[in-house]
C-alpha cells in the first residue's frame, strides 16, 4: 500500500480476507508477462524489490524467477504476504519514504502505485525506486489506469474459502472530476463467517489517475530512461500499460 492507505479497513482489520477478495492465483498471468519484462533489464536481475507488496500476491508468483524483498505500509497485509511467502524478506515501510540502504537489480510496484493521488506523491515513489535501483537496473510500474484508458466501471465478485468462510462484493470506479489527478472506487462488502454469521461493509478508496505523459516525465525526472509497454492479457479489461525505467549503467 502507499499514501494514506492505513486508514482503509481492507488493509486493516480486513486484512485476512484479502485472499477471499483478490486470490493469489488470478496473479499468475499478470505476473509471467511482468516477469519477462524485468529481464529485460541490461543487466541479469535476481534481486527484487516490491513497494506496496500488499499481501503478497504478485510475489507468490514472481518469487519463482527473484529473490523477493516486500515491503508495504500495512502491518496486517505484512502478515498476510508472510504467510503466503515465508521465504521473502518483508519491511514495513512507505513508498514515497521507505529507505533500506541497498539496492537490488529490480524495483517493481504493482497497482499499489495508485495510491499515489498526487504528483508529489508519485514523484516521491519514483526517487524511492531510484535509489534503491542498481546501475543497469530496471523499474516498473503498474496502474491500473491512466488518464487515457479510463473508463467508469461497475462490477462484482467473489470467492469462497475452504474454511467455510464467503466474500462477495460490489464495486464502482468513477472519477467526480476529471480536472483533478484522483478518482473513487465504492466497494460493498459482504463478509460471511464460518459460523453464518454475516458483516457488511462498505469504504470508498481514492486512487491517482495521471497522462502517460506525467508519468514519463516523472520517471525522467528521477533519472530513469523511460519507455511504455502495453500488457499482454486473456483477462476480460483493458490491458494496463506498465511504465518502465531503466537506469543507466554505471560508466
């Protein structure tokens, strides 16, 4: 997670339902396209970092190919992706602000990075990746929407646990004023128990919405050579477009 994402209950208290609302396996494509675009870093990649890891979905895929280090601001995702990816090294932190005094030979941010609402905010995150990015390293980005792809959108799902335990829910992405840089998600949970007994909940999150032109630009300003890369996807959406900075060489 980034920006003020603590103060959302699905990354709080909510926490370990996540794999009910967005299991680890629907990951899997998303994450081999995402794989072969980290190797096509100038230098061999081994070493990832992952900022806004949440609980730890990508990573279960992309761990098979990396040595993972996850690093999100919510506590509880933490012990989630622990969980689920006991052999990763894990860090509380914040994106825009999280130093660890190293660097690795990849940085990746999943849609986290939309928690980003403000230039600043996205400009912060992007001198995170930077610095923690090795000399012929390589950084991607991975909104689920820019500027130019987005659509309003209702839609519902779901899943159930072997445990006994149900999500089911409804979702409506709109954007109340196209002349800012954000836009809104209304989620409506339902969160029935082993034992039948049923929660409702409903939280709307604000997300950043950027031209893929603010985000080249952010990225040059942190010193990446920038490039765009359109997702390749069976899914029923629109393929993301994953922004992508190289950092030079050393020399």
């Amino acid at each position: 997670m980034g920006h003020d994402a603590l103060a959302y209950r699905m990354y709080g208290d909510l926490a370990a339902w996540w794999p009910l609302i967005s299991p680890p396996e629907r990951y899997a494509e998303e994450a081999a396209f995402t794989t072969r675009v980290i190797q096509s870093a100038a230098i061999p990649v081994g070493e990832v970092l992952e900022l806004g890891s949440g609980g730890g979905h990508s990573a279960s895929h992309l761990k098979a190919n990396f040595d993972m280090t996850l690093v999100d601001l919510s506590e509880d995702m933490l012990e989630m992706s622990k969980r689920l990816n006991p052999e990763c090294r894990h860090e509380q932190g914040d994106m825009r602000t999280v130093r660890l005094g190293r660097s690795f030979d990849a940085v990746f941010v999943h849609d986290a990075i939309e928690y980003m609402v403000t230039e600043s905010d996205l400009a912060s995150a992007m001198a995170t990746a930077f610095v923690h990015c090795r000399p012929g390293g390589i950084t991607i980005m991975e909104p689920d929407h820019t500027a130019e792809t987005f659509e309003e959108s209702r839609g519902q799902d779901g899943s159930d646990s072997d445990d006994g335990r149900r999500v089911r829910y409804h979702e409506w992405t709109r954007d109340p004023d196209p002349s800012d840089t954000w836009i809104e998600t209304d989620y409506s949970f339902e969160f029935r128990h082993a034992d039948g007994s049923v929660d409702m909940v409903n939280e709307t999150h604000r997300t950043g919405l950027f031209p893929n032109a603010v985000w080249e630009r952010l990225l040059s300003e942190a010193g990446f050579e920038t490039a765009m890369v359109t997702e390749e996807t069976s899914e029923n959406r629109p393929p993301r477009v994953f922004f992508v900075g190289h950092r030079q060489p050393a020399g």
